[in-house]
C-alpha cells in the first residue's frame, strides 16, 4: 500500500497569496516537503518552488513580495480518487515530485509525493523515479568537481606555504567545508582538480572515506583553466555534474540547483549572485546637452558569476584537450551555438549566502560569518 503526506500535514504547506516570498521560504525549505500550494478559502490557486522563486528573482522581483508574483498559476493536479498508478504517470510525464490533489470544487484535499508511492520492492517502479529525481534516496547519483589548484596570489602571505582551498575560515580548510556540504546534500562522489602544492590536498583528504566521500584527484601538470581541467576526468559522468570553485563559502542548495538546471534542459547552468554597488556620486542623465535627472548615489545591482556550474556531459565535448579554457570560455560556445538553433545556457540566481575569498578583506568578513555557517546543513 502506499503512503501519502495526509491532510494534518499538507496543511504545513498551505500560503496565502498575499504572503511574502522570504517567509513563504521558510515553508519550503524547512521541513522536507519543497512546495507551496497557494489557496482561497481552502481552494488551490497556485503552487510555488524554488525555482519559481528564482526565476522570480531574475525579474526582479523582491524577496518581501507577494508569493502572487513568483507562483505557477497553472500547476499540475490530480482529482480526489485518482489512483497512484496514474498519479506516478503524471509525474513521470511532468518530471514533478510532488502534485496536490482537489476536489470537485477546487479544495485542497491532499498533496501526493513520489517518494511516498514507490513500493520498496517494485524495481519498475524504482527506474521511474531515477528518471524524474535522479535517485530514489538522499544519495545522489551527480558527481561534483570542486577547483582547487589555485595559487591564491592575492592572498599572499597565507597562500605561500599552502593552496588558496587550504587556508583556513572558522578553524579549518575552506576545501573542508566545501567537501562536507557536498556530503551532507547526498554528493559523495567528488573530484578535486589539484595542481600548486597538491600534495598538502591529498595528504589531507586522502581517499575521502574520513567524510563519507569518494574521492578521486584530477592531477593538473600545467594549467588548464576552470574548464581545461575538466577534460582530465578519467570518465566522462553520465549525469549533470556539479563544478566548483575550491575558494567559495556558500550554503547553496546544490541538489535545487541540478533539479533546477534538469528542468531547464540547458547546456550548462551558471550560479549567479547579485551584488551591489553604491556609486559615491550624483549620477546623471542627458539628451543631448540638456540635464534631464540626477541620481544622487545610486546603488547599481549586477549580476556577477559566482563560481559553480551545473555542466551536462555533452557541453565536455566542446573542451580542447590541450591549452586553458575556463568556464567562461565554455559558456561563451554555448552562447554562441545558441545562435545558432541550439539550447542555450541558463542561470541560476543564488538566494543564499556566497563569498568568493578571494582577496584579504574577503577572508576577515567569512571569518566573521562562519560561526554560524559551519553549523548549516
């Protein structure tokens, strides 16, 4: 027999439409069931996702918004009595995980999840699943390649007696951190891409079983770039794989991110990460010699690549073997064959917390932040 939420807890799930997007996350990420269903009076009127947030974001949208603004309006539903067999098609056709159940009159009556339809012992059933989630448990079938030959110039003196991934932020390796993300998110096959001081790395990490990860080292002899070194691989990965700068200290989501990328179907997908700056002057607009306005220290808002990718194995095809390429090269050739008919790159806008440590001042505001960083999952 299978299971379901039950209506004591899909109630947990329940949004108004006039609720604000920032508290409308603490629903979705903070109790395992990642949607929102949007109501009147009991009735669905929406749902909601992180990537419909995201998205959202990219519009400009602000996080105190209206959920109203960033909800899918059209969501896909079942009606009270389908059976789960057609359910499970549903989901599998629509690659969605999760699907509300209504009754004649439009009423939220239950919220059906693929996890909770699956009989252990129906191998069958189990394939679907893979297809649509890309595992039917909390491991993920994704690799993940972290970047962490770097030299760290600018963070000489601390970077010459170690690689940039070894300095330390709140006690230990910045590599640490990134590593036990991974692990904690069900990535647990992990390539480190080393090259200044590599050995410091290995000799550190070992074979990764101290994590709960597998580890497998991508030696660089000479510099290939962010992207070159992806060539080195010694297999190509049969799934959408993680890449990741060695420097970062982040809490993004990374299995949102490869659901987010295997719903946009793209090449590649960059995190991008909205920064700000404040102009220290009056800014003005002209038409000719005429003044037409003046801003008066505007805060300009850019959006600024943050440093991991989600890569989908054909996109290696277009690494040369030999020479750098970086992932900005790699990203410039999908632009451009999308000019061509092909499908383009995406972007995904981070909405949790990023540095890249990449000069001293950037080192001193992780230290400050990472007394409650290293405590999240």
């Amino acid at each position: 027999m299978s299971r379901n939420l039950g209506q004591r807890n899909f109630r947990d799930n329940l949004i108004a439409p006039t609720d604000k997007i920032i508290d409308t996350l603490r629903i979705i990420d903070g109790h395992g069931v990642p949607i929102g269903l949007v109501h009147e009076s009991g009735r669905l009127i929406g749902t909601v996702t992180d990537g419909d947030i995201r998205r959202g974001l990219l519009a400009g949208i602000a996080l105190d918004a209206p959920i109203a603004k960033v909800m899918n309006t059209t969501p896909r539903t079942v009606m009270l009595g389908t059976d789960d067999d057609t359910v499970m098609e549903i989901m599998r056709v629509h690659s969605i995980l999760y699907v509300p159940v209504i009754d004649a009159h439009g009423l939220i009556v239950d919220l059906k999840a693929l996890k909770d339809l699956l009989p252990d012992t129906d191998s069958n059933v189990s394939v679907i699943a893979d297809a649509v989630i890309g595992s039917t448990g909390p491991r993920m079938d994704n690799v993940a390649v972290i970047m962490a030959g770097g030299e760290g110039r600018r963070l000489r003196p601390l970077t010459e007696d170690r690689p940039k991934p070894m300095v330390e932020v709140g006690g230990r390796p910045i590599l640490e951190t990134i590593v036990e993300r991974f692990v904690r998110q069900g990535f647990t096959r992990l390539y480190i891409s080393v090259n200044y001081r590599k050995e410091m790395i290995e000799d550190y990490f070992g074979d990764g079983a101290k994590w709960g990860a597998n580890i497998t080292y991508v030696r660089e002899d000479s510099a290939r770039g962010t992207a070159g070194a992806l060539a080195l691989l010694p297999e190509k990965p049969t799934r959408p794989f993680i890449v990741m700068n060695g420097d970062l200290v982040t809490r993004v989501n990374f299995r949102q991110f490869i659901e987010f990328h295997e719903q946009h179907r793209a090449p590649a997908t960059m995190a991008v990460w909205q920064a700000r700056f404040a102009v220290p002057y009056g800014v003005v607009t002209t038409e000719g010699t005429a003044l037409t306005a003046i801003e008066e220290k505007p805060v300009k808002g850019f959006l600024v690549n943050a440093g991991i990718y989600v890569v989908s194995p054909d996109a290696l095809d277009l690494i040369p073997n030999a020479g750098i390429f970086n992932m900005t090269d790699l990203f410039a050739a999908q632009i451009d064959g999308a000019g061509k008919g092909q499908r383009a790159p995406a972007v995904f806008p981070l909405r949790e917390y990023w540095i890249d440590i990449g000069r001293v001042e950037d080192l001193d505001h992780a230290q400050r932040d990472m007394r409650t960083l290293i405590q999240e999952v």
